[in-house]
C-alpha cells in the first residue's frame, strides 16, 4: 500500500507546489537566526498576498480589536507561527486549482473543507488546550488526498463513490476507498502533508481523522478533527441529526472531552461564519 | 460460533427477477437497489431503494394489505429549439405517464386496490445551481399526475438542492430519506444523464394497458 501511495504522489509533483511566500516564511520560521522582521520582509515581497493577509487580520473572523495596517504589526500581533498556518490557509485551494477532477466541484470540495476548519476552529476553543488556528488548519486541509485520488485515479475513485451510492448502509467514502484501492484518502493526504514538510499536528490530523486510535502525539486534535468532519457534513445538510452522516468514533468526545448537547450551537455558529469565510479564504 | 444467518430472499413478483437484492443488517430485510429508469413492486416484508438528483420517485402502497412500490425517473427535456415545445412537452409527459402507471398497474395487477392506494413522493433536489430546475418540473409533473388520479401524497420531501437516498417499505409504508453530500452530485448527475441520453432516443410507444 505504501508504494502505492508513495506512486501516486510522484505523479503529482510539480503539478501541486506551495506557493513561494508560504516555503519562505516556513523556512524562516525554521531557522533559529531569523527574527520577525525577516519574516515580515518575505510577506511584503507578496503583494497580493499582503493585501489578503491584512484583509484577513482585520476581518471579524480574525477579531482583533485594534487596526493592522502593516506586515510588521501583524507578523507580531498575530505571531508567527499562527502566520505560518495562515499562509497555508490562504493557499491551499489555489495549490490544488492544478489538480481538477471530474468527480466533484472545487466549489463544493473548498465548501466542505472550509466548513470543517470553522467547526473545528469553534470546537476547539470549547475544548480548551488546543490551538483554535492550528486545528483550523487541519480542518481545512483534511480531505486534500481525496484531490489526488480523483485526479490522479479518476475510475477507482468513480467507482468508490458509486459503492457508497449502492448501498442502503451508510458506507463511508474512505472505507469504500479502502475496498476499491486498499487505501484512503487520509492517508494520502497526510503522505503529501509529510513530504511537503508540514508541521506533525497538520500530518497527524490529516492522516487519522477517519482512524483517530492511530494518531499518537496529537490525539485531541485529530479528534476535533475528525468531529468537526462530520458536524460540518451536518451543516451542510441543514441536519441536527448525527444519524444523517457516517459514525462519530466515541472516543472523540471522550478524548476532546466535548459532548453531543454541544452540536445545534456549534452548526448555528458556523453557518453564520461561511460565507465571510469564503470571501476570506477561497477568494482570490 | 454460530455464523449470523442469512435467511433467503423472499419471492419476487414476476418482471423483476432482474433486481438486484441484498440482506440488510440494520433493516434486518432484503432491499431491492433501482436504478434510474427502473421500478420495483413487491408483496413481502422487503425495502426497495434508490438514490435521486433531479429524478423524481413515487413510492405508492395499499395501505390494508401492503403491496406496493417505488418508481424513479425524469421527464426528458422538452421546448426544443425547432419550436416544437407543445409536442416535445407531451412526449415528456406520456414518458412519465408511462413511469407513473407502470407502477400503480403492477401494484393494482398483484391484488392492490385503487382506493387503499397512498402515495409518498421524494426527489427532485436542484443540485446544479446554474441550470434550468429540472427537479421542479419533474416534481410538479408527480403532483399534477396523482392529483388527476385522485389519489392522495401523504409525504413528501422533494425539492431543495441535496441528492437523496430513499429507502421504501412497502409493507409498512415507512420511509427513509438521507440527504447526500454534494460529494455525490457529480456521481448522480452522471448517472441521471447517462439515462436520459436512453429516455430520448427511444421515445416511449405502445399502449399502457389501464386496469
């Protein structure tokens, strides 16, 4: 299976690449020399990146409470290494703008992952211990191997979704993958994640929210992860029905310490956040 | 260890031997899987299910002895450009007509009777948002059909923009309807398009016979 993926993967590179300002500012953060002046350096050699990060600082979905008018104060209020996960997030659809699929919208793949990072987001303040921005992160790059199996394998991944359309079950699509290719859409994502060198939170919760007993240093996170995956499909679906998605693994609520009641109020709070999000995130 | 047992599928009514049925755990009961096109009618403690884009589906029963099933299907475009729109509109119609009566005929064939029949309708969802809402027509057509019939729709969850999974128990009457993930759209579309390409090149002919 690993060779599998690790094929797969060779057959994306230089197709999908991180943009330049979000490797520099990952580099910079890295070395121990660099101070944040040098980081907010590299961000203004960006200018529609630093138009969109400002925009984004200033934005209630940010809710600071005074004005970030340059590079230099947000680098410092907002702090670097949530600066890194905000470039990520910034980023990351248009990375995978260059793996198109005929299997689903990028609208309707960026809607779902966007409302997973703000579910994820808001269960994580509730959850206490676990960075809000980070798990955000997690939530919005959680499916990205599911761009690269429908590109890259468009029949097998065809005919993983049809298996799920074909049972009366509720058969969820990565164990379909499972049966279809022997592996998952998790674990190519977070394959990817660990060669694009992104930080171990991010591959853990990428690679086990679906398998969230294998997460090994970040099992709360992967947990909200894996919560918020479904919480969101709920809200897409206008449900407040847990029956209406796959399972929830117990064990996530017993490891983020969060119960059902929790759910109405969370979906009400990120159906109210989506659309700001998107002009925020998905917007060129 | 005894291995959970299986017990066999009931017995098919004659016309659907070709269905695919499988054992279902949490309904503890075979379900009949149709496709878009298809229908299925039985007279056992079995479900019938089906996924729906923009496709419509009747599920009609007699509610006294329990006979009863479920169709799927679409009206095919009409209002072409040669401006033929009142023909192509009728030939629409008399291909769900045909869908609707096939349906009610078998049931009523099998020992049904008109007046026990109900009527639940599900489908129709918009889920392509830039194009012409087909589900709303296929759902108005539904509703005008059974209206004329002078039977009744007890239920319904149609419209809206998700796709559907509807399971049907003929013998109980109870329903159960699961919004789908945008996820599958594209997956359903396909498969709704791939049936209407076969819908409008073999234009429905011959009679129904009417009971």
């Amino acid at each position: 299976m690993k060779n599998n993926i690790a094929e797969l993967l060779e057959g994306v590179n230089g197709l999908i690449t991180l943009p330049h300002v979000f490797l520099r500012i990952n580099q910079l953060i890295e070395d121990p020399d660099s101070t944040l002046f040098d980081i907010a350096k590299a961000i203004s050699q960006d200018p529609s990146f630093t138009v969109r990060m400002l925009r984004l600082a200033n934005s209630p979905f940010y809710g600071l409470s005074s004005t970030i008018a340059t590079v230099d104060k947000a680098v410092s209020v907002i702090g670097t290494s949530q600066i890194r996960n905000l470039a990520l997030s910034m980023s990351v659809a248009s990375t995978f703008a260059g793996l198109p699929n005929n299997l689903v919208s990028m609208d309707n793949f960026w809607h779902h992952s966007l409302y997973c990072a703000l579910v994820a987001r808001i269960l994580a303040k509730q959850a206490r211990g676990c960075d809000p921005s980070t798990v955000f992160t997690a939530g919005l790059l959680h499916d990205i191997g599911e761009l690269i199996i429908f590109n890259r394998l468009p029949e097998q991944a065809r005919a993983s979704l049809l298996l799920v359309l074909d049972q009366v079950d509720n058969l969820p699509v990565y164990q379909a993958e499972r049966q279809v290719l022997g592996f998952d859409h998790a674990e190519v994502g977070g394959e990817l994640a660990r060669q694009w060198g992104l930080p171990p939170l991010l591959i853990e919760c990428i690679a086990c929210h679906h398998d969230i007993a294998k997460a090994q240093h970040y099992p709360r996170e992967t947990a909200l992860v894996h919560l918020a995956d479904l919480i969101a499909q709920m809200a897409e679906l206008y449900t407040l029905e847990l029956t209406d998605v796959s399972p929830v693994d117990p064990a996530a609520w017993e490891a983020t310490g969060l119960s059902t009641d929790i759910i109405e109020q969370v979906i009400c709070e990120a159906q109210n956040e989506i659309i700001e999000a998107e002009k925020l995130f998905l917007g060129n | 260890m005894s291995l959970p047992t299986i017990p066999r599928p009931p017995l098919v009514l004659p016309g659907f031997e070709h269905v695919r049925r499988t054992w279902n755990s949490t309904y503890e009961a075979y379900a009949a899987r149709i496709l878009p096109g298809e229908y299925y009618v039985t007279a056992n403690n079995e479900g019938v299910y089906t996924t729906l884009g923009s496709c419509i589906s009747a599920c009609i029963r007699d509610r006294v002895s329990g006979i009863g099933g479920m169709n799927h299907f679409m009206l095919p475009a009409s209002g072409d450009a040669d401006g033929w729109k009142s023909t192509s509109l009728s030939a629409a119609t008399r291909y769900g007509n045909f869908a609707m009566e096939h349906l009610i005929n078998v049931i009523l064939k099998n020992g049904g009777k008109r007046q026990n029949l109900e009527v639940k309708l599900f489908g129709g969802g918009r889920i392509l948002q830039n194009m012409t809402d087909v589900g709303m027509r296929n759902i108005t057509f539904a509703r005008d059909y059974i209206q004329t019939e002078g039977l009744k729709v007890i239920a319904e969850d149609v419209g809206d923009i998700f796709p559907r999974m509807v399971v049907y128990f003929p013998a109980t009457g109870k329903v159960r309807v699961k919004r789908l993930r945008s996820l599958h759209n594209n997956t359903i579309l396909e498969e709704e398009n791939r049936y209407l390409s076969t819908v409008e090149s073999k234009p429905v002919c011959g009679e129904i016979e009417l009971f």
